[in-house]
C-alpha cells in the first residue's frame, strides 16, 4: 500500500528498498556515512505531525551536505526512477513529507547554515536544515528576525518555504511566501536553478520564486533561501475581548484594521474552546463568571511596538473601538498571561491530536465571511453526525477546525461538504499547512480540472521523471 | 522588420494585416463595431511611452467587452496563428504592449469596472481596463486605496499587473505583487482559468497568480484582478536630507527602517539631478547655496499616518537620525512644497524623454550596494564615453539611470557593461518596468541559459500556440 492510499486514513509501513547499484551512487555523491538503510533509519523519519497516521519507511535517508551534493542525490534518482522526498524538521502536519515507498528521504540535517546575513539590507541568505527557532536567536544578536511564526519555531525554513507557512501573526508580518525573495533550488533533473535574489523588486522574466514556494517539494528542493528580516520589535501587549457572537468579532476586525491598529494577533477563540485551553493550561485570564457566561467568542489582539509609548498608544485606540463595537469587556493581559495563553493557542493541536481528532482542517475563507462560514459548518456536522471544533485567525479567515469521525468514509464525505461550503464562499481549502497527502484527495476533487491539469504541466517541466515527492498535492495523470 | 529588430533601435512601422477570415471571427467574437483595421486604429496604438521608438501597427484592434468575448478573441487568434497583444492605457515604457505585425491589438477600453468592492474585507474585483485614478476615486469614497503607485496613476490596473510596478512607494507599500490575491485570466488556449482568490492566505497548490503576475502578457491575459486595499492614510509630510555623498544616503536607509519608521518614500537624487529639477519645475525648497555647495546627494523623506500626531512623532525620529547621520541639513517641506517635488521627480521622466534620451535602465541592487553600483556605472559610463545620469529609490535598491548615446552598437555595449555589473552586485535587470520587448535583448543575453529554458517551457503550458504577446521578454527557442 502506498502513501496515496493510506491517505485515505489506513496506517501502513510498506518495506522499502532500493533499485541495485543506487545505493552506491548515493554513497559516492554523499559519502557512504551519509546514506542510512533498514534499522539505521530513525522511525520518526517515516511521518510527519499530522493526525493521519500516515507512515511510510523510505528506502534510504541520504544526509547531502552541499547544494551540489543534493543535485548528485537528485541525479541518481531521476536516472533511476526513485523517488525523492525532501525533510527538514518534520513538523508538517499535512503528510507532505511522508516518505514513498522504495524511496529517498532527502534529509537537510547537515544543511542548516546561515550563509550570508546583510545587516544593512535587511536579508539573510540561509540553508533549508535551518529552524526557525535557530535562525532567530542567530538574528535577535542583530535586532532583526525573520518574521514567518507558524504553530512551532522548530519547523525547519525549508519547511515552510515548502508550505508556505503562515500561523498567527501573519495578519501583520505577512506569510513566507511575503519574506522570500529568492531560492536556489535543484529541479527535478538534478540541475541547479538560482531564482530571485536579494532584492525587493524585479520585473525581470516570471517569478520562479514564488512558482517553488508553497509547491511542497513536487517541483524543485531548496538548496538555499534568501529571506527578508524585520527590525525586532520589543514591546508588546496582548487584549482579551469577549462578544456575545463570532458575528460582532468578524465586525469589528475591519474597523480595527481601517482604523490604522497593526495587530499582530487577532485570533477568534470560541467560548468552548477557551474553556479547553482553560482547564488544559491552567489558565485563569481574569473574566468573570457573569461575562463568561454571556460570551460566545473571544477576541485575542496582540500589539507590537518598538517602544511601550507606541503600544500604550495603539492599545487606547484598541481598546477604544473593541468597547464600541460591543465587547462585553476589554482585558488587558499582563505580559506573562498573553504569552500563557498565545501558547496554549498554538498548543491546541497538541490538545486535539492527544484528545484523537481524527483530521485537522485550516481553510481560509475571506474573513467577513467567517461567521456565515462557522454556521454553514456547524449545520454540516450536525448533518453528518461528526464533531467538529474550530478556532481562528480572525484577521485573515484561516479557520482551524479539529474534526472527530474515525469511519473513513463518513469523514470523507463530512470533510468533502466542509471544504465545499468554504470553497463556495470564495475560500480556499488550506491556508498554511499544505495539501500534501493528506489533502490531496479533496484538493484533486474540488479544484477546476484544467487548473489541475496546469499543476500536471508544470510539474513536468521542473520534473519531467516525476521523482520529486511523487503523489503529494495531486497524482500523476 | 519586426518588433524584435525595432528593439535594436530602428523605428519602424510594417503594414499589417489579418490572414483571410480572421476579421469575420472577430467581428462575431466581439462586435464588428469593436473590431478596428486600418485607418480606423489610433495609432496611439502603436507604441507606448519607451524611449526607444518601438512603432508597429497591428492589424486589428479589438475590444471585448467580457471575459468570454476575451476567451473567443484568443481561441481565434490561437486557431490562425495570430499574435494577440493586450494594451491597457499603454503608459509603459519597455515595450511591453507594442503590437506585432499582423497581430492583433486586445484593448481592455470596455472592461473598467469594479466587479466587487468588500468594505469588511478590504479587497476589491476590478476589471483590467480600470485605471489607477479611477479606482482610487472609487475607493477614496471608502477610506480606502489600492496602494500601488508607479510614476503615474494613468495606468490600467491590467498593465501594472503585467509588470508587476512598483514604484517610489514600494518601500512601504510592496510592489503589485504584493496586492494581487487572485486573478482571473484567459490563457494562449482560450481556457479561462480563477487563479487564487479574495484571501491573504493560501497553500493550496501551485502560486499560478504570481506567475501571472509580471509575466507581460505572455502568459494569459488578466480579465479580473482581486486586490487588497489599505486604509487611506490622511496626512503626510515630506524631509529633504541634503548628504554630502550617497554613500552617506545610503548608510541611513537600513538605519531608519531599523528604527522602526516605516517611510512611503526614501528616494536619492543627486545634485545634478536636483538642479535639473529645481530648475526645469521652478521650484525652491530653501536649501541654502552653502549647503547645496557641499551636497552630493539628496534623500527625499515621506512619512505618512492616520493623524497629524502620528506623522509628527514619526518625524521627530527620523530627523533625529538624520541628524545623527551627517544629514547637512533637515528640511521639513510644506504640504505643497513637497508634492511639487515629488512630482518633479516623477515627471524627471519627462525631462529625460525630451531631453532626447536613448534609453532608460531601471535595474535593482540590494540597497546596500547602491553607492558601490553607482561608482561602477560612472567607471563604465566614462570609458564607453556615454553618458548616464541617476536618481532612484534608496528604499529598495531600484535606480533609474537615463543613457544618453544615439549609435545603437555603442548603446547596446554600454548597456550590456551597466547590467552585468548590477547582476555581479546580485542585482536584476528591471525592478519595476518590466523587460518587455525593449529590454529582452539584455534579458536573454544575460540570465542563466536554463532558466531561459524554464521560462519558454512555461510558456509552452500556458500558451502552447505562441500567440500571447510574441517576442516579448524573450524569443520563442
């Protein structure tokens, strides 16, 4: 069985093994130390985070130390057929790193440099191995950072160049996709492509760039990222504002937004939700009983500042148009409890994955839509007979929803209406975590055929053999 | 003697006309009271704004008044083997939308709406014959603005998104890129394809809108644009910083980002320049003849903001710095005062086009290397004997440089001298008017051959026929 199928929800570990003679050629472009078979392959390597149980063992991990040590890897696959997978930290939760079977991991472990860092221009150029925790204590000595934040700082760049990684604080920083300017990249012929580059602006030829970007590892691995920084911003200050429904939230974030606040943060938690992160954490945030029991959603602003005046001041302007748009409150959250609670929202996957939640959905509609999107979910799941929680990005229409129905079939069907419904109000079916395997059964059902059959074309241009993450986001034709 | 020849300097206009029976398709496609030939074409139509004198008259005009009428003009052009040329307000200036002979001429004249406009979701559906102005008027109603300004606000939205502008309010604002979400957009098939959507988030397959975006009309042509607003900022104010050099201009740029301040413009212009602009707009602006005496380049400072306040504490910050810069001088420009500069500074086009300008470069370093770019270009200029003056955008490394020499062979090696020392810098060719049919000389020339490869590969996929735009950016293989 192979990682398609088990997309489907099986879990399977297929043995795996090379084509004769690929393991020596691998040896000779990476060194015979750096290629790792049967046992000495580490079983996390065989999945990813996601909550399908998707495993896969590869037919080897190869450990490239240098971008033309990767094109040899490539090399050899292409010429054999052999599929390549490329990983950095695992920390997808889209099944886009799952191995195939008889394939290469493509591990960039040994790649995690910082090649260049421009302090004047504000870039950095680094390899894909890097984490983003890593890359950032290397830039905090700089009082810079590179600003992409998605659910943990131990996904790796690569990662979520690959994914196009967004998280919550994308609502001012912008996704990757915002910070990259260039790539080099190895397609899938083995040849050694440098897109973009250090600049901000270029109208030169079609951005090839941005083409790899998001495209998880089905077109091209990224041998090096440049990357723009942010000046790190010091203070911040973290509003808790509860509102009798998802209705007024969604209202207000506009106003916030026309009003010239620059949030960071404005993540909607659903009453039921917040109780959960609650107890789980154990939280307390200050609300009262008697508020408590009026909310239906909180609102959760964070600002960012280079000084306390600059937060202070955009707090006042916050705190002034939540309380007119009808919170029910406005809490100011001390420093530590905003950080607790940020936490504990990010740290809701591993709640819903512990708590066996059997998919993870983030689906993006645009954001005034977000709470006729929740009403058309919810009578879904009532129809369906599934359970199915959510939380979200307010300011940008990400909604995460956590969906419990173990039956496969019946999940597929719940899923397919909760995907249709949002795609019907202008959204898209993952706003930051990928199609990889797990979402390629309702990515290749829901999108425009000719649409899928543009992917198929392109994918053959950069990858003619079709060995580079071979049955992720779409099938071959 | 085709476009492609004229790209060399000869001025040229070839008779053209339709191969038997194309006239009658289109007339059936679109009206045959929106089917021009002959004498009946403006010969506007001709050309756009580039220095290089690039004429050919199409031999038809057609003007489709919706996506279907643009899909049917395209399915006959591909059918017959007849190039098709989309033209916006033909404000470009590389070419871009000079016909073919023979070709067709697709003049979005009749698509100027605004299909939709969400005031909750600060995005907005236009159509791509809409100009700049007119949309800003439309959302100006709303508080609201489309934050893209390249040197003229007569553009269509259609042709900034062919090149992707940008513009000296990038450095704030982003380039196009920046703000397209989605488009919709008829390929070199006639299939009409819904690119991305009205959301700021998105990993859900192939990024085919940014490939879109900036491809010139060699892709498919863009019929709809989703676009994300901004709020319409009320207040502003202008710095000018004399410096005695622009090394010293360029050492403050990554200063004052770092700082926090967040400037909509940051532009240098250097003593000659400023002189020119001075006088040709009869403007002063009360720098003192003993500071202009020691003043090598000026950097021009706009900072704007939702209240006077605002704009004040941001001001005090960056005089501060430029103080601590070396700045010879801060001066704080009246309202009126500073829009007249920046308007001399956009309408420097103009200077130079009838000053009798040759050519017009608008390669991008990263900002940093700027005053070592500009010391490499004035080495070139001298020993070629040409001569190349410059002012640009400090912000993001986009200097515009006029070359003033008439003889083609000694042009084209000047040229060629000017950009490969911008691309040894880690620069591109075009930051901001795209490569079009003026520059593809350089382009093809200079970028790695492979890529090259990739791009006509892509062509291949949207465009199999080769009739969208022929001979722009680079020559079919």
């Amino acid at each position: 069985m192979s990682v398609q199928a088990t997309a489907q929800g099986a879990r399977a570990a297929e043995p795996s093994t090379l084509p004769a003679g690929v393991r020596s050629e691998l040896a000779e472009a990476v060194g015979a130390e750096h290629v790792l078979v049967g046992v000495a392959i580490n079983p996390d390597t065989f999945t990813d985070e996601s909550l399908h149980g998707l495993v896969q063992a590869p037919a080897a991990v190869v450990r490239p130390g240098s971008t033309a040590e990767v094109a040899a890897v490539v090399r050899t696959a292409a010429r054999h057929r052999v599929p390549v997978t490329a990983r950095g930290a695992g920390t997808g939760v889209s099944g886009g790193c799952v191995p195939s079977a008889g394939g290469i991991v493509l591990s960039f472990e040994r790649m995690t440099a910082v090649l260049d860092l421009d302090l004047a221009g504000h870039t950095a150029v680094v390899q894909p191995g890097i984490t983003l925790a890593d890359l950032n204590a290397h830039l905090a000595r700089h009082g810079l950072v590179y600003p992409v934040f998605p659910g943990t700082d131990a996904s790796s760049v690569g990662g979520t160049v690959a994914t196009n990684a967004g998280g919550m604080r994308a609502v001012r920083h912008g996704v990757t996709r915002s910070h990259v300017l260039g790539v080099e990249a190895v397609t899938g012929t083995g040849e050694v492509l440098r897109l973009g580059g250090a600049v901000v602006k270029r109208s030169t030829g079609y951005d090839l760039t941005q083409l790899v970007v998001g495209s998880e590892g089905t077109l091209a691995l990224v041998t090096e990222a440049t990357v723009r920084l942010s000046p790190l911003l010091g203070h911040s200050a973290t509003i808790l504002a509860p509102f009798v429904d998802v209705d007024e939230v969604a209202a207000v974030v506009p106003q916030l937004i026309a009003a010239g606040a620059r949030p960071s943060v404005l993540e909607y938690i659903d009453r039921g939700t917040m109780k959960g992160l609650l107890r789980t954490n154990d939280l307390t945030l200050g609300v009262s009983a008697e508020v408590a029991e009026r909310t239906g959603a909180y609102l959760v602003v964070v600002l960012e500042g280079r000084s306390a005046a600059e937060v202070e001041a955009e707090l006042e302007l916050v705190a002034a148009l939540l309380d007119e748009a009808g919170a029910l409150d406005t809490y100011i959250l001390l420093e530590g409890q905003g950080d607790r609670l940020l936490e504990a929202r990010e740290n809701a996957f591993w709640m819903v994955k512990a708590a066996g939640a059997d998919d993870l959905i983030d689906l993006v509609v645009p954001r005034a839509r977000i709470p006729e999107y929740l009403r058309a979910v919810s009578a879904i799941a009532e129809e369906h007979g599934g359970r199915v929680f959510g939380c979200g990005h307010a300011g940008d229409g990400n909604i995460h929803f956590s969906v419990y129905e173990p039956d496969n079939e019946r999940r597929h069907a719940l899923l397919t209406a909760i995907y249709q419904a949002g795609l019907a109000l202008g959204g898209v079916i993952s706003g930051e975590h990928g199609i990889g395997a797990a979402k390629k059964p309702y990515f290749q059902e829901l999108v425009d055929p000719a649409l899928l059959a543009v992917h198929r074309q392109i994918k053959a241009v950069f990858d003619p053999a079709g060995v580079l993450n071979p049955g992720k986001v779409f099938d071959p034709a």
